[in-house]
C-alpha cells in the first residue's frame, strides 16, 4: 500500500531519504505548456540541499537540446545533461546496444526531435520530416524502391502520421531481414495543453496491428531509458526516487530499476484508478497531490 | 480435417450440394486489377446451372454500385445486389440495428465508397473525405469544436489518414457519452496489385490502441455482416457455400454463420498455413488451389 505524504515531516524524511530525483515532465512539471504551480520552488529547493536532478521523459519529438528549451521558457532551471528523452533513449539503443553498423540506416516515424538525437549519434535516417514522405498523395507501391539498407524502423509520436509512411515502414518491416521494430515509448495518449490527444502508442499501433508484432520499445517503463542514464550518470538506486503521474510508465520504470517511486495526482492518474475496488495492480510507495506539497518542508 | 478437391468428381459433387455461392474477392475473383484464371469460365458455369452468386467483401473503400464498376471492368458478370461490402454492413448496422436517430451524425476514418453507403441508408456524417479533415496541418485542439450530435465514429481503410482525423475521432468517443466505436473490418492488410500494404484493422489500430478497446467490427467474421445478407436475400445456409482466400475473416465467417466453407490458395493463404505443426486452427471444409479448378467439371 502507498504512503499517503501529508505532514511537512513527511516530505522532511523523503528529502532526507534520497539523494537522487528522477521527474517526468508532462503532468508533474507542466501540462502544455503552463507550469504547475510550486515547480520552480520545489526544484530550487532539491538544488540548495545539492539533490541529483534528472528528468526523464517519454516526448519524443523533442531532442534534449530542443526540450531544454521548453524549460527555459518556463522558467525552469534545467541542464542538457540532465534531460533523458525516449528519442534520445531511442537512438543509444541503435549505437550501443544494436551497434548499428555505419553503412545501415533508419525509417523514421517521428519528428524532428527524434531525427536530432538519430543525427548526434551518428545514425543515417531516411523518412521523418523528409516532404516526400510528409504526404497524403496515393501511395504506389510499384513506384516505391526498398532501400536494402535500412536495417530499423523507429517509431515516435509524429503528427504528420500519413498512409505514404505506415506502408513504407511495412515494407522494410516484412521484406528487408530481420529489419529492427522499435517505438520510443507506448504512450496510448499524449497530454496537450488543451486535452488528450493519441500518444506515441497510437502511432504505432498500425504497424503493430499489420505485422503482428510489437515493437522493442525504448522510453519508461522500458529498461532501455534505465540503461542509457546509468551509462551516463553515477547514483544510488536505493537513495533515488522516481516521481511521476502515469502509473504504467513512470512508476513501473521505478519499480523496475529498484527505485523508490512517487506518484502526483496533477497529471493522468486520478484518486479512483489508485484506490477502490478498481484500483491498478501498480501501486507507488508514495502518493501526493502535488509537486508543490514539497514545499511544505521549511528549509 | 479439410477435403483436398482434386478430381472432376469432387468438383461434381460440390456442385451438386451447394445451391448458394458466396464468393470474397481479393485473392479468389482477383488481385488488386488483375483477374485470376478462370474466374469468369467457373461464375460463368455456376450461373448457367442456376446457382445463387454472392460477392462478399471486406474492401470499404467502394460501395456496392462503384465495386459493381470494378467486376464490369474485368469483364465479371455481377450485379449490385450480389454485393455486400463492409461499408454497406457498416451503414445497415447503424440504420437497422442501432437505429441511429435522424438528428446524429457519424464521424467518418474512411473513404467515398463508406460515405456513399452511410448517405444511401440516410445517415448523417462528417469527416471522411471532406477536405478540411484531410490534412497534414497541425491539429489545434483549442480551435475545435465538439459536435454533440455525433454518435458514432465509423472507421474504414483510409489512405488518406492522418493525425486530425485521429485526434477528432478520439474526442468524440472519450467527450461524447456513448459515442460508438464502429470498424467496416479488422483485415491486418489490404492485398494490392503490387504486394501487401496496411488494411483496415491498421487504420482503426490507433484508436483501438488510445482508447484501449476493440470496436464493433461488421465485415467478415462478423456476424453483421450475415445479417445484412440475412435480411435481403433467401437462401439455405447447409446448401450454401462460402469461398475465400483468408481463413480469420472468409471461412470463420462462413464457419460462423454454419455455411460450408472453401479455402482457395491464391490470395494470403498458403500450403504452410494449413499444413504441418504451425497450421491454423481455422480448418475449412474444402481446400483447393484456384478457383478455376472447378472448370474441371464437364458441363
């Protein structure tokens, strides 16, 4: 069962207890673009008490340079260093796990952000924001050349989702050998400012659905996202804390890396899906309703 | 255990038992616009005995008149109350069997042939192939308006699919109370003249996925769509039979409506599907290679 925090002694002992804080950022730091209330305080506060600060986030059409950004333009202290993205996660599983070899390329489903992080890891892609493939022109496959080189599809939220692209992407799938499928992340929605949109999940749920098969997917919950930040970043799993809002990524990422986890109630998850005859078999060590609460402990 | 048809006799006496014929398409009459061998020797023959014909087919993307055009254009003798399509099982259902009140409207992921169905039984709709909604601009959710009178979201194959389409549909089935989740088929992928691209089942996928459940599906297996035929034709179902080429919507469907069933093996299905320790579950009661082997017969 959670600890449900509600003393300033509470969040006391949790800052006293862990060294390192994870946070997703949709529903936790911001919906949209407006910033939850508190955040800055909160994050200002983990920085005095010198806490390691990481945010991992499953957006994928951001690079962590681009995503670094968006804190700025909040207002949010943040360094690139510390940003871990699923696109980012995405192209690190290609060049350290896969190995990719230098002469093979990728079809991306995705945007910008993804094609960034595919680029810095020194990744060939073909497909993405290219106009040719950003069309709702008929599709023939007669005319379409399969690229034997194409040895991956990489599957992100991308909004310019279109038949050219999903029939390109199956035809590497099912006709080049032991062509990759992987997805950044799984997410069925994605949090816009105004509402729920589909998610990175959706996107590639047509490939999925055509093929039979689900992808390999490399964002939370996945171990992926847990391997390319310990590649990067010393810390103390038993000292670290995983903050977040969605309790089938966020808190299952925790739980699968041996971390403390916290679940706000700012984001998607309600007080029904955690309590009740109904409640997810997921259950967080902590519960808050809000970043902000944080703020109670004086310093 | 399936009957392998091989001598005149066989095809004789299936002939003899069967008064009904009811035929798929894709993959038996044809591939994509090239006619199979045969085909219009055997329809010509069933005919000419008196034989009851029936074209029953998952492509949404024309209507029952427009796919008429295709048959004329191979040089197939067919006539559009043979043809029942999933576009025109979606229409029914919702005009028969739901009921749909005259004041709600559908929102259409589908193409001309859909739309045509849904206007011909007198139902509203929108989306579809309006151009506003087939669009790669990106898709504001604070500049739409939710239609409240839309009760359904019907989704067909969709060339044209995108992410407003994607993001309208989902408002509509997770804001409006009881808005229905209707797909014309769950076919994986959709047999073109030059190879596999991704069928109806892909295009419904992302919702399917957002919204973490199935639709109500009226092509083949469903039984929607016997129903429709049900109500608009007479025939004797244990002196009918069903052909096809895919054994998860052709012959369960048959198999569902208690029809003999005939596999052929010039569309999806191969020898290795139904042979061996990995074949399908799905056994229909009679296998032959083409259905111009029937031609074997001596008038």
């Amino acid at each position: 069962m959670s600890v449900r925090l509600t003393s300033a002694q509470d969040y006391a002992s949790l800052l006293d207890r862990y060294d390192t804080w994870m946070f997703d950022c949709d529903g936790v730091l911001w919906h949209g673009d407006r910033l939850i209330d508190g955040v800055v305080e909160v994050l200002g506060m983990l920085r005095r008490k010198n806490k390691k600060i990481l945010f991992v986030t499953n957006n994928a059409t951001k690079s962590r340079k681009s995503y670094k950004g968006k804190f700025d333009q909040l207002g949010v202290e943040a360094h690139v260093d510390e940003i871990y993205g699923s696109a980012y996660a995405a192209a690190v599983y290609l060049s350290t796990v896969i190995k990719l070899p230098k002469e093979k390329k990728v079809y991306v489903i995705g945007q910008a952000g993804l094609e960034e992080e595919l680029h810095e890891e020194g990744i060939a892609f073909l497909g993405g924001t290219d106009p040719a493939d950003c069309t709702l022109a008929p599709f023939s496959l007669s005319d379409f050349t399969l690229d034997p080189d194409v040895a991956a599809v990489v599957c992100g939220l991308d909004t310019q989702i279109n038949y050219t692209k999903l029939s390109k992407a199956f035809q590497y799938l099912t006709r080049n050998p032991e062509c990759l499928f992987i997805a950044t992340n799984e997410d069925s929605t994605y949090p816009s400012a105004d509402g729920l949109l589909p998610g990175a999940g959706s996107i590639s749920a047509p490939l999925r659905f055509a093929l039979g098969k689900d992808p390999v997917c490399t964002g939370k919950p996945s171990r992926t996202m847990l391997d390319c930040i310990n590649a990067k970043v010393h810390y103390n799993p038993e000292r670290t804390i995983m903050v977040g809002d969605r309790l089938n990524t966020d808190i299952l990422f925790g739980q699968g890396g041996g971390l403390a986890t916290l679940l706000v109630l700012t984001g998607i998850t309600s007080e029904s899906d955690i309590t009740g005859p109904n409640a997810s078999p997921i259950v967080p060590d902590y519960v808050t309703n809000s970043l902000a609460d944080i703020c109670a402990v004086t310093e």
